[in-house]
C-alpha cells in the first residue's frame, strides 16, 4: 500500500508569515547592525560561505534526523564524522571554520572527544618526543582518541578514580588495571565504537607509592582492523536522554602494559629504572585548562538560551488563542484570536529568556578574555589573576548552565503541546543540552569553589579594614569593591521611590552587590563565629555563588552596552548604534530586574529591599516588556542570525510557515508509510473483526 | 564476529546491597504498615498478583524498551494492548484489576484513549440508543475509539476549534469538515493508526447558526481492513518528546457525512428535519468529568514524584563521593567516601520531593472524595460544591503537575552522569509525564480559573462583612476562612522567635492562609481599585494561584496524619502506628518549611514574616533533614511500594546492585552485538589504515 498524502489546504488567516512580516516591521533597530555587534561581519560572511557547502552535502542532511533510532542515529554520525573531516581537508578548514561547521550541523559525533579532549591534553601535557610519536598522527586521524577518566563509581570526584598505572621498572612499562566493577571507564565519548587509543586517567603507582590520577596515553584498537587489543574491553554504554550520536563507552583493562613513554610527562614523569617520580612544577598550571572549559560553556549557555527562545518566541507571534477582551485583536474589522506573544504570561516566561542569552554573551566574551590574559599572565609567573577567574568560571558555568538547561524546557513549555513534538526542536535541543549541567563540575559540587574564593576574600578584606591602614582606593577587583561597598554601611537600604527609578544601571549594581555581600557576610559569621560545618552551609553556599554570578552577568552586561569592558589584545568591538543600544539596554534592565522579581527572598532578608519597592519592580518589568521588549522580540531573536538548518524546527523557521512545515514533516513518519498499519492482522482484527467479514456489512453501524 | 562480553567483576567496598540493608535498619516506622496505610492491603495483595501474571506475559516484557527506535516501540505497544485485553478477559478482571495491571507495564499504548477517553464521553453523553449501537462494541473492542479535539491550530481555546458539523435537513446528516489545515485534528492519541472509530469534536452548526463545539462519534477506518475510509484522511503526527508508544494522530475531513444519531444527545440534540437545537438543561454538568480528570492527575503527580524519588534517594544512599571531613564516614577502621545522601545539597534536593509525594497523596486523596461527593450532590440538583472544586482541581492540576514535572528532572540530575542513561529509568520517566503540564489545561491558563473564584470569594466576603450582619461562624468554607482570619488582622506578624517554633502545624497554616489572602487582597485591589487590566495581571494571578493550592496540599497532609480528613463513603482508612504518625509529621514540617524557604519573597512581603524568621526557618529545616528524615530516607521510599519490574531502574531497585545490574544492561546495547563497529570500513578506516596494511607494523607506535 502507497504511502499517506496528506490533504493540501492552506492555514486560516491571518497567515504566520504576514504576521512575521509585521512584527520585523516595528523593530526599532537594524538587525544586521545588531547581529554584527554580536558576532563580526567576518563570521556572518563565513557563515553564509559554510551553509552552502554544508546544506549541499547528503552526510549533513538533517530531514531524518527526527525519525531515527538511536542505531541509526549514530550510524548517521559517523558518516557525517567522516565527511565533516574530508571536507575540512579538501577545503583547507581553519580551526574556527570547521568549529563553526560543526556548531551549524550540530551532531556530536564518535571523533568529537578527539578534538575536543584527547588532542589538547596531548598538546599541553606531551613532551617533545610524544607530540611527534602521538600528535602529529592524531592530527591526521591515523590515531583516534578519546579522553578516558570518568569510571563507572566516580565522576565528580576524580581524586577518588580506581584504576590504577603500576611502574614496572623492570620491563620499564606500567601496568594498567582495573581492580573492580567500578573502576570501569564509563561515559567515555568516542571510546563505545570509534576511538583507537585512549588518555587513560588512571592512579600512577610507582616504587610502593600511589601518586594519584595521571594521564596515559594508551592504544586500544588494533590499528589494523580496529579489534580491541588482548587486554582491553570495551563497548558501548547504552542509550542516553540526548548525546545519542556519541558512543559514550565503558573500558576495563586487565593488566594491560604499556610503555612509559605513554605516562604525558610534560609536567611529571618517572625516571626510567629506579621508577623515582618527577613532581610537576606548579600543580596551578593545570587549572588553565578547567577555565577554558567552564569558560566556554557560559559561550555555549547562551547559544542554548538562544535557540530556545528563537524558536518559541517566533511561533509565539503567530500562536493565537483566546481574545483578550480588553484590548481585542483585529484584522481589518474582524476580531482575530490574540497571539500568546501578547499574553503578560507568555512575556513573563520568553522575554528574560531573551535578556539572559544577551547576558551570556557579554559575560562569555569577558570570560574568553581572562581566561587569555590569566594563561599569558602564568607564562610569566604572575598568578594573580588565577583564584578570581577560576572562581567565576566555576560559578558562572553552574549558574549559566543550570538557567540554559530551565529556559530550554521552559521555551518548551511556552509552545504548547507543540513543544512536545520533536519537529519543533526543542526537545531534542533540551536532551542535548542536559549534560551540561552535571558534566565539567556537577552544578552544585562546583559552586563550593565559588564560596571558598568570596569567604577567602572577604575574610582578607575585613582583615585589612581593620588592620588601621586601609584605603578604599586600593581595591582593584570587582569582588572586592562590592564587598567593601557592603561593609562601609551593611543597613544601606534602596533609595527608590518609583518604579521608573529601577531602570537605572546603578540602582540595580547596588542591590546585587548589597545582596552578594549580605549572603557572604552571613556565611563567613556561621562558619567562624557560629562554628557551622561546611557541610550543613552547602546550600547557603550554592545560593551565595548564584549571587555573586548574577551580579557578573548584570555587571558585565551594563558595561558591555556602554562600551564600557575591557577589549581582548588584538579584538575591536564593532560599533553599537543608538537604536540597537536602547533595545540592549532594555534587555539588561529587565535581566536585572527580573531576576530580583523571580525570587526576591534575599533581596529582602538582606534588608536592602522592601516590600513596596518589590511591588513597584513589578511594575517597572510589566511596563518594560509591554512597551519596549515586545515590539523587538523578533527582532532581538533575528538578531542572533540562526539560520533554518540549524534550529530544524517547524515551528520556529524565520518565515513563519509554522503549520505548512509541521504537516510536511508528518508526512515523512516511517508510520505513514502504510495506510494500515503493522500489526493490523494480529493485534487489531483479532477484535474489530475476528470471523474475515468483508463488505459494507461490517460499517452498517452508521 | 560475536558479541561483546564485558568483565563480571565485584564493585569496590562497600556494596549496594550491604548500604541499603544498613539504611534500612535505621528506619524508625514499619515500612509495610505505612504502604498499607497508603494503599490499602487488597491493593497490595492485589499488585502481588497481577505482577506475576504480568511478569511472565513476554509482550510485558521491559528488557527491550530503552533499545527500540520510537517504530519498534510503537509496535511493541500494539502487541502489549492487544495482550493485556486479552489477559483481562481471561482472568475476568475488574476496571480497578486493569488500571492497576496498566500502571505496572506503564507503557502508553494505541488503546489508552478508547477506555480513557473515547467510552467514558460515550458513557456520559450518550443516549440509550447510543450506548446500545456504540458503547457495547467498544466494550468487546470491536468499535476502537479515539478523542479527536485538539486542531492543530487550537489546544487550550477549544472554544476556537474550527472543524465543522453542519446539519443537512435534507438527508438527516451531518456534513463534516476540515476548512483550513488549522483545522486538522491533532495530537489525537490513538488516531494514528490504531482507531476505527473517533470522537470528534466539531462545531455544530444548524438553521444556519454555530453552537459552537459538540462531540460526535464517527467511523474513520473500514471495519473490513482497517483502510481509511472515504472523505477521511489520518495518519500519526511523527515522533515526540516522549509518550512514543501511542498513534498520536492527525485527521482530515473532506464533507464526511455521517447520520444525525453520531451527535451525543444525552444533553443537547437536533430536531430532525426542522434542525432545531435543544439546549442542553444545565451546562455546568459537563464540568464533572473535568474535575475528575484534573483531581485524578494529582494523583498522577504522586505517582510521578514518588517513582523519580525513589530512584535518586536508593542511589544517592549507595553512590559515593568525596570525604565529608567534619564528619567522615567509617567502614571498619578506614575512612570511606560519604554517601551523597549525607551531603545538605542533596537532602536539601530530594528530602522536600519525598515530602511532596507524600503531600500530594493526602490531597490527591480528598479530590477524589470531593469529586465524587460534588457528582452526587449536583445529581440532585445541589451545585454549591462545584465552584470551589472546580477551582481548586485547576489550580491543583497546574501546581502539582508543575511540581512534579520539575521534580523528576531535579531528581534525574541529582543522579549525576547516570540519571542521564536510559537505564536509570529517569529520563523515560520525565519525557512520558512531561506532557501533564501542558494537556487537560495548560498549567498558566488554568490558573486564571483559580483567580476568579478566589477574587469572587473575597470580594463577596468583604461585601457581606461590610454589610453589618456578618458572623465568623457561618464560614464553613476553608477558603473563606483564611480570608476572613486576614481580614480580621491583614498586619498580623507571625509570632515564632525561635527555629522549632516552626515545628507547628498551626504555625504553618497561619503563615500560608495570610500569605494567599494577602496576594488575593492585592490583586483585587489593583483590579478594582487600580483598574489594571486582567491580562496585566496575570503573573500575580497564576501565583495567587499557586498560593491558594500550596495552602491546600499543607492542609490536608496535616488534617491527613491527624486522621482528620472526611473520608470517601464507604471507605475506612487503615491505621497509621504512633511512629509513622511522627515520621509522617516530619515529612510535613518539611514540605511546609521547604516550600516558605524556596520562594520566601511573599511570605516577606506580605509582611507576615521577617528575615530573622527566615534565617530560623532555614536553620529548623536543616535540623529536620539531619536528624529526622534522614534515617527514614530509604523507609520512606520504599514504602512507596513500587517494584523493580515497574521503576525498570538500573540504579534504583530494590536490591542496590547499582552497578551490575547497570553492567548488565549495557551488554545488551545493540552497538555491543558487534566488536568492530558497522561503518568502520567506509568512515574509519579510511583515516587509521588506508592502504588496508596487517599486522603488527601497524601497532608499532609505542
């Protein structure tokens, strides 16, 4: 039987994409001007240039995408890894341009660890010697890495991982061995099916003495015909919530010996014979790595934030349910459903979703800078700047993966039962964006390394206050200042008399950073003077770090508008034109302010605010997002330049041909295949007719 | 090549197995007394049953379900709904026997809205005549029936659907159509491929007037071979989030007549010829089966929160991370890693989660009793119930479904890495009941129905104290209570000074009853005062909303433990021992405290507590969690009574094999049949030995 047709009719009016048409009519700022501020015009040409190479290519088709299982899905994956890398070698791909290949096809695949972890590890811990026998082939693809440390017992806790390297000074080799079930590798990306050598996180043991985690690089598959080599295990862990194009793997190893040349001894090493170990020279240099990461997750953040909200916020504007009977919607003279993008809900959930991605990008930028001027400052042995950044990056990644992670779902939420069907996009990005927050520093484990640096901090800072010489003018950190600011009148109260009054970047500066100083204050007294276990104060801790972290993101988010940030060496801002800085600064009001609206608990507590002014930020965010925010909305999502390929939702494409695509896709189910379906003969006929009736007889109930 | 066979090692020290038994001895109440005071013994005995039954059916069997693409899920569904008939045919069940067996499989399937849906409606609109020619076949499964509202164009506004039934005087008929592609019928669980029949909702329009929506039973498929039938087009709507073991469907009509008797006219019909419209006597009748499916999902939210928690709390007791060193955890005389479990974090996640299962049983419980209560009353023409349930069911489904939704991602992730595998059971979990937020009422527009009653509650209450003959004693509303108790005293301040003051129930519902009135006191004010429009109100609305509700699920868990609550007729709830009563009560002061802590800001505001308060209660709660709800973490879950076959969780049974039974699974992945993996030919080699050369040569590297 022929495959379903389904019939051809138009939407009823008014149409999806007319009323797109209108709402970029009454933007008050040039997109393109705004997209270029965002990311240059350098990456908008590139991007335009990959598309056509990419959109062209049948191992990046996305049509399927949503039909497959997760065998399928991975078969697909490997076959986009190959081409992705074929046709970054035929057209002589920069990092970046194959990075942003990569973000357009938006397929995490089995070689994407080898990229990502097992190559730069090589780079910054290998010798010499080892980036010539390893690099060099891993760059061509020879070798295939993955980036083995997680095990099955222990993730957060890397100290604690079981496997362990013995020095064998006799054979000079180590001896790799996996003493229990849970010291299996587990949530290895690339290891279940594509990898041929592993960087082996394992317990270096050498002359009696466990030195703790080490990294070996170790080969796993025969270069041959990629059977596993005597000695290893390994597999597939299974199907996951998202991450389903990745071969996340498990490995054993059974007293599997490699030579020492596979210990990286950039930093520490064995002495061959005596198995006398090397120590590293500053155990510090190794969190530059951790910065980087964290650091670009609040990148990757915002890019999550963005999609989301792009796609509920254009489906949004053609959604129409209800008339509201206060300010009914007409077309022509007849009065239409209102679009739920008119709802104060629906404005209430989407638009600080929208203020938050434009909040990430400016903070995921001034992260990208420190983190470059920290590695270059630590080349020259300055470790000044170190404790503060790796603080924030680790607050900042919990803070801005935990709100990406909340606003995907939510974004789906907005949509209705639409948000339920895989074609919107939304799901899929939702389980693929997930991991985020319990991956590169769980969420809540993270931010006791925030905590750790503003009690530290305030604690020094309260020192010197009283230490006799103190001068304000001293302080040249961020951190500090607020604090201080704090400490010269913790029983300052908020001035505002209005609601107008809140729109002011200063007035909202002050609560955050009263509000950050008033937490850690609090804490510093319960665990010195109340004598308070660590543990009893985690979630205290968890709630400071946010603090702090949402002020970096309002902070940095004024400034950034103002032209007001530091530039990174060799970068010039594209200019910012007055509309687009307007609109900007209307998102960063109502970042600020809703953030304070959503749970102004501590706001309060601290004193800092009272119950009126609450009430009056209500009224200063209602009035924002009715009259400033909602005639930008699209605009503001346009601006962030995602093309159709990319987002691969129904619902959200920049022409507005919301029920016209879905319907297309319908049609291409595998269950629509058939007219009847599968399983008919036995599982359904059985009762609706169970003797073989024919005719009309059977339908004579009508 | 043959598959792969993963190493049967031993977990380090200590096991699962011994952590759970050391747990469990801690609990302080008889676990089998509390399950039974949940459920009831014949509801124990009873699972007891059918799980054997069930257990032994291979078209029951879950080892499969996180291996299949969603078209082998949908066919093993098909196969399970066609068993499950057959067994309860068999075994003669009864209605509660069936939806006990279909909790325990849990696997949405073709059929779920014939007896959801499709022959309740039938049951409760249709005439003798109709329940004759439709309800009895689709009791024997010859007719399977399908709910088809939902457009693609409309959800939440069924008053805005736009499929037309247009009565033909001529031929008695009505014509049936599809306009536009808006009006396609969507999202129709069942209709997909499974459904002969549909239940279809169209406006009825006759003498030239629209009557807005009415339900009509309509043939769809041949009931010879289960072809579409003419005038009709339908087919599955594609892959989703989750629920991907039902036919969601589409449908297309294209002027299908069908004969005046498919219009349910058990409350309104047509006059044949003439087509005059007979009114229905009372529309407020149809609001019964609302509250009914609304109260019932509240029970579903139980459900939900209880099997995530269970899942997280037995691994969080067995998973181990990181030394506590204020308080380190001891195995013998060695100082092992603490259980996350111990951490505040994590209690702080997932204790008030255990507590929100248990408060959405008791509340779950007397809607149900208020539900049945309300039918019996308006049947005999009493409809003063009605208001205040109906409300509250709203409110209740939009509170609890949100909680619940929330609740089991929170749980997924305090998981780790592994509440991201399929094989913890949690990711499945939360994509199957992520539909409960949006369906049967979006959780936002349905607290706009909570509003009204609240604001016309109050302001009839400030009507009649105003009117000088009021007395207190008349309320016998618990809804006008608390605003009466406001409004005697709206500055009233709560009077704790100490953190175990909070430990009082009175306290507790003191604090949430002012909290409501004085958001229900605000908003009113705006509205008819300050003229704010309603649709700016919104946000205040669904959180008076949410207030009235949280007020609601504190009242009953603490009238519940007392003993109480009214019971349902004929019902006797078995006795709760002294010391469930007390680990119960703990439970209590836990969702009470937990809930004013999390969102303290209108507890703040209105001016009821002060941030000393605050502090204190932050203090009571950790002192609970620490002390009395720990030790009686695992009894609690357990006493949830959920079998393993039915959480189907690697890290969640009963037993606390975490790890091999995780093993195990992913031995069976698909990708694990092989050892070299489908692709390596064509994607990887290519790469790691073109010139397709042997041996160890190849090897060589190290």
């Amino acid at each position: 039987m022929s495959a379903l047709r389904f019939p051809n009719l138009p939407p009823s009016e008014p149409q999806g994409s007319d009323l797109l048409t209108q709402e970029r009519a009454k933007t008050t700022f040039s997109v393109h001007e705004l997209s270029t501020f965002l990311y240059g015009e350098a990456y908008l040409e590139r991007q335009e240039r990959l598309l056509t190479l990419i959109e062209n290519e049948p191992a990046f088709d996305k049509s399927d995408r949503y039909f497959l299982g997760r065998t399928e899905r991975f078969a697909h994956a490997l076959r986009k890894d190959h081409a992705i890398v074929k046709m970054a070698q035929k057209h002589q791909w920069t990092q970046e341009e194959f990075s942003h290949a990569e973000s357009l096809i938006d397929e995490a695949g089995p070689f994407g660890l080898h990229r990502g972890m097992f190559m730069p590890t090589l780079a910054s811990q290998g010798t010499e010697e080892q980036l010539e026998k390893f690099l060099k082939p891993a760059q061509r693809y020879e070798i295939i890495g993955c980036y083995a440390q997680t095990e099955l017992g222990h993730g957060s806790n890397v100290q604690g991982i079981e496997t362990t390297a013995t020095y064998l000074p006799e054979t000079d080799q180590f001896d790799i061995h996996t003493p229990y079930l849970t010291a299996a590798k587990w949530w290895i990306g690339g290891l279940g099916k594509g990898a041929n050598h592993a960087m082996v996180m394992a317990r270096l043991i050498t002359a009696g003495k466990d030195y703790g985690p080490h990294a070996f690089v170790v080969p796993i598959r025969s270069m041959e015909n990629h059977t596993l080599l005597p000695g290893v295990m390994a597999g597939d862990i299974g199907p996951k919530f998202g991450y389903n194009t990745t071969d996340n793997g498990c490995m054993w190893f059974d007293h599997y010996r490699v030579p020492r040349i596979s210990l990286l001894a950039k930093h520490s090493s064995i002495k061959p014979g005596t198995g006398e170990y090397i120590k590293p020279p500053n155990a510090k240099l190794s969190y530059g790595t951790m910065v980087l990461i964290r650091a670009s997750l609040v990148g990757s953040a915002r890019n999550g934030l963005a999609k989301a909200v792009t796609i509920a916020t254009r489906y949004s504007a053609i959604r129409r349910q209800f008339v509201d009977k206060d300010s009914p919607k007409m077309m022509g003279k007849e009065v239409v459903e209102t679009p739920v993008l008119d709802y104060s809900t629906q404005q209430y959930r989407l638009f600080p979703i929208i203020a938050a991605a434009y909040a990430c990008f400016f903070t995921s930028k001034e992260m990208m800078r420190l983190y470059h001027l920290n590695i270059k400052n630590m080349a020259s042995g300055d470790f000044s700047l170190l404790a503060d950044v790796h603080a924030s990056s680790s607050g900042l990644k919990s803070l801005t993966t935990t709100m990406a992670a909340s606003a995907i779902e939510e974004c789906r939420r907005t949509c209705g039962g639409h948000g339920f069907s895989l074609f919107s996009g939304l799901p899929l990005l939702l389980q693929d964006y997930a991991p985020n927050v319990t991956w590169e520093g769980d969420n809540y484990i993270l931010t006791q390394q925030t905590g750790r640096y503003l009690f530290k901090s305030f604690r020094e800072l309260v020192a010197k206050r009283a230490s006799g010489n103190f001068q304000a003018g001293q302080i040249n950190n961020p951190t500090l200042a607020y604090m201080n600011t704090f400490l010269e009148n913790p029983t300052l109260r908020c001035p505002v008399t209005s609601a107008a009054q809140f729109y002011n970047p200063e007035v909202q500066l002050a609560a955050f950073g009263h509000r950050a100083a008033s937490l850690v204050a609090q804490i510093v007294h319960a665990l010195d003077v109340g004598k308070r276990s660590w543990n009893s104060m985690l979630v205290d801790i968890y709630n400071v770090s946010v603090a702090h972290c949402q002020l970096i993101l309002v902070q940095n988010f004024i400034m950034g508008i103002r032209g007001e940030m530091p530039q990174p060496e060799g970068y010039v801002t594209p200019p910012l034109a007055t509309e687009a800085k307007e609109a900007l600064t209307d998102l960063s009001d109502l970042f600020a302010l809703h953030t304070i609206h959503k749970q102004p608990g501590e706001f309060l507590t601290s004193g800092y605010l009272d119950a009126p002014q609450v009430s009056m930020l209500g009224e200063a965010i209602m009035e924002l997002m009715e009259k400033k925010v909602r005639p930008n909305a699209i605009g503001f999502v346009d601006a962030f330049a995602f093309p159709d390929y990319l987002l691969n939702s129904a619902i959200g494409a920049f022409d507005g041909r919301v029920y016209e695509r879905y319907t297309e896709m319908a049609t291409r189910e595998p269950l629509n295949k058939t007219e009847v379906v599968d399983g008919y003969e036995n599982y359904i006929r059985p009762f609706t007719n169970p003797k073989g009736l024919k005719g009309r007889t059977l339908q004579s109930r009508l």
